[in-house]
C-alpha cells in the first residue's frame, strides 16, 4: 500500500510542477503587460502634443480592457450610477423625457405618480425650454435629463411650454429621491391574481410579497406573474420572490466561480404564503438573469406553468466591487445553477483576440429534470412549456409610435391634443378610443404626409435586382410587375388593416396620462393575448395539471 501512494506522489509531481510553471508564466505575463502599459501612458502624458485628461484616457483604456470580457463587467467612475442600477433609486422629478423630433425640443413623455413631475403639474407634451437660467432649446435628452437630475432637496425653476394652449409656464420644483416601484401593477381579473415586476432590484420580495397577501385576502384563485422585459437584478431578491410559493429551505440557486468566496448557495429561508394555488409566470426575449432564476426555479420544482417565448439567457453572477478614489466596478465573478443543476447561460465568451462570443447551439444542450421527471434543458435561457407568441409591431405601427428613429410624432400630438380636450376619462380596465377618433387620428396621419419604410418594398426592388443580375427577370417581367402593383404603397389602407393595434397603442399613451404606469399596464391585459392564455390554463387544472406532468401523463 506504502508503495502505490509513493508511486502516485511520483506520478502527480511533473503535473504539480507544471502548474506551478503555467502559474509563473502567467505572473510574468500580468507584470510585464501591466509595466508596458504604465511606460506607454508615462510617455504619452510627458511627450503627446497635446495634455491628456488621464480619467478620460485612462477611463476608455479599463472600458476597452472589459469589453474584451462580456457585457457584464463593468467600470463606474461614478458610484452614483451603479448604485442607481442596484436600487432603482436616482435624486430628480421622475418623469420619462423625450426629443421630439417635428419640434426639436425635449419635450415630457410621461411623468410618474406621486414624484415632483405629477406634483407640479407637468403633462405629456409640456416642451422643456429652460432650467433655471440655462436654455435647454438645443439641448438633447441626455443633456436635458443630467441638469434634471441632481442632489435630493435641491430646487430649480423649470420653464415649459404647453402646447395646447401655447402658454409659458414657470415651476419651482424640488428633486427628491425617486425610488421606482418594482411591482408596476397587481390586481384581480376573472379570479386570477396579477403582479408586472420590472426589476429585482432591493426589497422588491417586499413589495411582491404585499402584492401577493392582498390579492389572496381578495379569493384569487390562480396567480399570474408577469417577468416579460425584466432584465433582472438581485439573486437574493429572486430567492425571497419564490420562496413566497415553495418550502422553506429549499436549494434554489447555486453559484461556482474560480474563488471559493464565488460559491454560494442560496437556500429558502421563510415559511411560504401559498404551495398550492396554480401558479403561470410569463416570460419572453427581454426576460433575463433574477427574471430566469424566478421562472426556470419556479419550473425545475414544478411549482408554476412558464407561457411566452424563450428568455434571454443569462446565466452569469456580477457582484459590486469598490475601488480606490471612489469608484466602483461591476464583475462577473460565477456561474449559476437553479434545482434541476442547469446553468441556462445562452452566450459564451471567448477572451482570446480582443474578445468574442459564440452562442451555444440546441445541440449542444444537455437534458436535465424537473423535479417531477419533465426534460428541461441548459444554455438558450429558459423554454417555456406553452409557447404564445405575443402581437409584434408592423412597421406602420412601429414608425408611428415614435419606436423608430426617424418616426412621425402624428400619433404623440394627437395623445397630447386628445388629453387635452378631455379632462377625464372612463376607468384604466374600461378605456377604448372610439371608431370615430380613430378616424380623425386616420385623417390627420393622411394629411401630415406621413411615410415609413416598407419592408416589402425594398426587399422587391432588392429581389427585381438579384433577378436582373441572374438574367431571370425578363422572363418573370409580369410576374415581378403584378407583385408590385399588389405592394403599391397605400397609408389608409395599411392604417385600416392595422386599426385594432394601432387603438391599442394609442389606448395605453392615453390611460398613462391619466392613471400613470400602472393603469396603462391594467389597460393592456384585456387583449393581451400570452396573459389570456394563462388565465385559460389557470382555470382549467386538467390542463394545468398535464402540462407538469412527465410526458405521456395525465
């Protein structure tokens, strides 16, 4: 026995000592690099034509360097900019502001309940001309919005100018802290309780566990939590969210990084509200991070039915850092696992050559299960089990909504002028457009001279060129002519195909002016289609009950 281990030790010392020599090696390699650097930027500050601003030059060289890691990594010269990342919080009047691009002016999109922008009065529409002494006529929205923002309790006169009226108005107002709800909206419809998160930022498991408790004293039957477009935050948050559903001391997440201080496991640590009541949880492309965690647990425990489309797949830990003169960096530091053991990250990152990524093919995935046996896989983020693709814009939807960036404002002025003239309107849940506004917006689009880009027509006329180049066109000549005459730009009628979505994104820019956020969100659940889909399975627990079990069960 003496004699295997003596020859076991003699075998492992050519592999410790080549550790030891690639570890060497890669110390000469950091301090050599690191002094190459240092002696360049010592001759550039004594030598450059020009002085340099070392926080500037410096700052873009550590931007570069992580750039080169993955989009995570991040450096904060400011903590106030991180910190505003990590707690949803920022000093100013919370209000969402935007260019107007008929106008050239910034002008308010939507100020938000209870901040010092509804306090004082201000309206979707109102033009930002000045604050305090400075002009803020040809100033862009980051412009405008860095002398908004500022130090809580600190005041200014901002200066607006009304355009349904055409009035000039003065406001003193007082920034203060604007800590923005997680939870944007929770309530009750057909017996299904509903929560929209937007973020799992601190104490947001406080929020939603609130939310939770007042929907099941109102008799909810099922629950509908809505993670479509939450990029995601706090791991812990996450946990506390769907320790509110599961058992306690429950293993939900574990992390793994290249130090031990990296490796955690995140268990349950409370007695839950409900481990019963059926539970769907709605993701989509925009869903990532505390968001997958949330809803791929939620699934690996069998515990709620996920509906929408695949989740972003980020699978990667960030953990804040300070650092010397008070800054800070945001870095990656591990990898995390939810109950099943998958690590659901999509992307990998290659730090060979400046840095690439690869996403992980499906046929590279691994199987893994739930706890009931359903299959489940890693990498590409977190499939749903009922897939419900939600309406995507057109693209005359998509330019007259001000999404794109040479948009029309037509259907922002007719917003504007429409609150205008109604002081009230009927409840968030209850509120539609009439046919008859939306023939007044139909002529005042027409007459603006309105036009978008078709992206049928360009890829004909890219068509009618390939065919040219290949010598087919001119036996397809009729073909190709009909098919243009069929894709002949015409506005009504397209206005006309795409009315019922078109009141529906008018609809939601209406009800948040009036009812803020929470009622536009109220607004949209009666034709959102995923969220219907989920209340469908919810009522239905013959249905709910097959979709988790094992294949082939009932």
């Amino acid at each position: 026995m003496k004699k295997i281990i003596v020859q076991a030790v003699l075998l492992m010392l050519p592999l410790l000592g080549m550790m030891a020599q690639s570890q060497k090696k890669h110390n000469f390699e950091v301090a050599k690099n690191l002094e190459i650097f240092n002696t360049i930027y010592k001759n550039l500050d004594m030598m450059y034509v020009d002085t340099l601003n070392a926080e500037e030059t410096i700052g873009t060289a550590i931007t570069s360097m992580l750039r080169s890691l993955d989009p995570y990594t991040e450096y904060y010269p400011d903590t106030k900019k991180l910190k505003s990342l990590l707690t949803g919080q920022y000093a100013g009047i919370g209000s969402v502001i935007r260019y107007h691009q008929k106008l050239k002016r910034v002008v308010i999109e939507e100020p938000y309940e209870d901040t010092p922008a509804a306090q004082a009065g201000l309206k979707k529409g109102d033009i930002i001309l000045a604050i305090d002494d400075s002009s803020m006529v040809d100033k862009n929205v980051q412009q405008v919005s860095n002398k908004l923002r500022g130090d809580a309790g600190t005041s200014f006169i901002l200066t607006v100018k009304r355009p349904s009226t055409g009035k000039i108005m003065k406001m003193k107002i007082t920034r203060k802290a604007i800590q923005m709800p997680a939870v944007s909206y929770y309530g009750m419809k057909d017996g299904i309780g509903y929560i929209n998160l937007n973020s799992f930022t601190e104490d947001c498991s406080k929020e939603v566990r609130r939310a939770f408790t007042g929907l099941k004293h109102q008799g909810m039957k099922g629950f509908v939590l809505d993670l479509r477009g939450n990029g995601g935050g706090s791991l812990a948050e996450a946990v506390n969210i769907i320790n509110i559903l599961v058992p306690k001391g429950l293993t939900i997440v574990t992390t793994k990084g290249k130090i031990k201080r990296a490796n955690n496991e995140y268990k349950t640590r409370v007695e839950p509200i409900d481990t019963v009541i059926p539970v769907a949880v709605l993701v989509n492309e925009n869903s990532a991070s505390a968001s997958e965690i949330t809803s791929g647990s939620l699934q690996d425990l069998d515990r709620g039915v996920i509906i929408g489309t695949r989740t972003y797949g980020k699978g990667l830990v960030q953990i804040p850092m300070d650092l010397p003169y008070n800054t800070q960096m945001k870095m990656t530091t591990s990898k995390y696992y939810i109950p099943s053991g998958r690590c659901i990250q999509a992307i990998n990152y290659k730090h060979g050559s400046g840095g690439y990524t690869e996403r992980i093919p499906d046929s590279l995935t691994h199987v893994f299960y739930t706890a009931c046996g359903r299959e489940v896989r890693d990498g590409g983020g977190i499939k749903p089990d009922v897939e419900v693709l939600a309406d995507s814009l057109t693209n005359i939807v998509y330019y007259l909504s001000g999404t794109a960036r040479d948009s029309s404002e037509v259907m922002f002025d007719y917003v504007v002028d429409y609150i205008a003239k109604h002081p009230t309107i009927a409840p968030a849940a209850e509120f539609s457009i009439t046919d008859e506004d939306f023939e007044e917006f139909k002529q005042r689009v027409l007459s603006s001279g309105f036009t978008y880009d078709r992206i049928s027509d360009e890829a004909l006329k890219n068509l009618i060129k390939t065919a040219k180049f290949e010598g087919y066109y001119d036996d397809a000549k009729q073909e190709f002519e009909n098919l243009e005459k069929k894709l002949t730009h015409n506005t009504e009628r397209d206005l006309d195909r795409n009315k019922e979505l078109i009141k529906q994104v008018i609809n939601s820019d209406i009800v948040a002016a009036y009812y803020y956020q929470s009622g536009a969100i109220e607004n949209t659940l009666s034709y959102d289609k995923v969220f219907k889909r989920a209340v469908e399975i919810l009522k239905n627990s013959d249905e709910y009950k097959k979709i988790l079990s094992p294949k082939g069960e009932n």
